[in-house]
C-alpha cells in the first residue's frame, strides 16, 4: 500500500545509536534558533522552506538532541521523546490528513469516510490516497504506541481513529504498513508532520505506532557542519510531494 522499506529503515536507526535527526517547524517571522552544540566536532545541519511561511530546522549530533522549541517554533525527535513549542498561527504538532502515497486499491480510506461522516473526505489523484480529517488531532508525545487489540477501548481520539482504520481499511492488517501524517493550514498548505505504522499479525496481535516528525517533507537544502557527509541522513529523509492543490472542506 506505501513505497519504503520499513523494516530497513529500523535496522538504519539502530545501527545509528545515538546519532538521531531533531526536527523543528519554525513558523512565520520567527528567527532560526541558535543550536548549543553538545560536541563541536560531532554534528550537522540544515534548514529550508518547506512551505509558504513555514521553515524546517534540521539537526543532528551525538549524544544528544537540541531542544530549541518556543513561541512559533515546534521541535520533534522521537529518539528521545522531545516533541514541544507554542503556535503563533495554526501550525500544530498534529495532523488532519493521511496519506497514502503510491496505492493501487482505488477503495483504500472510502469505508473510513463513511464512518467518518462529514469528519472525513478521501482524495485520490494518480496513485496517491489521502483520507482528509475535518478535525485535528494532536499528537500529545513525540511517539505513540497502541496495541490493535486495545484502540477500541481507550478513550483516546487518536485510538478511536486508529480502531475505525484497522476495522474499515482490510489492507492495513496486511503485515507491516506505513502512512504519512501531516496537517493542512490554509497559511502553509501541506506539511507532513509525522507517520504512523501498522505491523499487524492477526486481528488480536499487532502494533501501531505513530512518530512526530518531519523527515517526509522535500526540503531542498545541503547539510552543513562537520558531519554532514554521514550516508545516514540520506537515510532519515524520505519526502513525499502532494499530488493534491485543494483541500476538500
């Protein structure tokens, strides 16, 4: 249902130890934090437009992650449960969309709308589907584990969504799935904010995660700093381009 190796992309980020990528969405005139290196000869970083008014701050160092977040600037890395800031607009770590890049079921999301309702609108456009939410769902930690088994009873909107998806969508139970999260805001248009993952055994043994981070976004920027030739952060960054240019609600 998704392009990318999941499974390869785990075994990446345990080879890379404590070498982990901290995002950071810095929005309208917000300056560019100033990074506090843990060790002046062992890091990296980048930042570029990703959007209209938005930028992402990229960085990446041992032993450590820079936690730069404030008034209009929200940091992310789920390698050490760092997810925090404050909105100045209606950037938001969260999501109201999921996207399904390259899918060949054109029936993929229709029975999520459906029990959606007016909450849920699927878009489909050459191979890609997005399911598009009305309403906005915070993340609330930097990473989120759910058990298939649990979503039904928790008392969660995340759950509540994760227990419709596995009950309408049968190609998420097909072992190891992967969808990109992502907010729309009429100021800054699609930004992937995250991605959750489905590794799903049977109906009652499986496991969802979602991730905040901003690894999906085409950020057409080189890395600086004394490790920026490191192949793992061509690794970390896999972006994924909107077909869609107009939001359904």
């Amino acid at each position: 249902m998704i392009a990318g190796d999941v499974s390869q992309a785990r075994a990446t980020h345990t080879a890379m130890g404590d070498w982990c990528v901290a995002d950071h969405f810095i929005t309208g005139d917000e300056p560019v934090p100033t990074p506090t290196w843990y060790d002046r000869e062992r890091w990296a970083m980048r930042v570029g437009v990703i959007g209209p008014g938005i930028q992402l701050m990229q960085t990446m160092e041992k032993w450590s992650c820079q936690r730069l977040a404030g008034p209009g600037v929200f940091g992310m890395c789920a390698a050490y449960d760092y997810l925090a800031g404050e909105a100045c607009d209606a950037f938001v770590a969260g999501f109201n969309y999921l996207l399904a890049p390259s899918c060949r079921d054109d029936r993929v999301f229709h029975q999520t709308a459906e029990e959606l309702g007016d909450e849920g609108h699927v878009v489909s456009t050459g191979g890609q589907r997005m399911l598009c939410l009305r309403t906005t769902y915070l993340y609330g930690q930097a990473r989120v584990a759910l058990k298939a088994a649990a979503a039904r009873y928790l008392d969660d909107p995340m759950a509540k969504l994760v227990d419709i998806l596995l009950r309408s969508e049968p190609s998420l139970r097909e072992g190891l799935v992967e969808l990109v999260s992502g907010l729309w805001t009429a100021e800054h248009g699609f930004i992937h904010t995250g991605h959750v993952t489905f590794s799903i055994r049977t109906p009652w043994d499986g496991d969802i995660e979602w991730e905040a981070t901003g690894a999906h976004n085409v950020l057409d920027a080189p890395w600086n700093g004394p490790c920026a030739g490191f192949s793992s952060l061509q690794v970390h960054q896999k972006p994924m381009r909107v077909a869609l240019r107009r939001w359904p609600f």
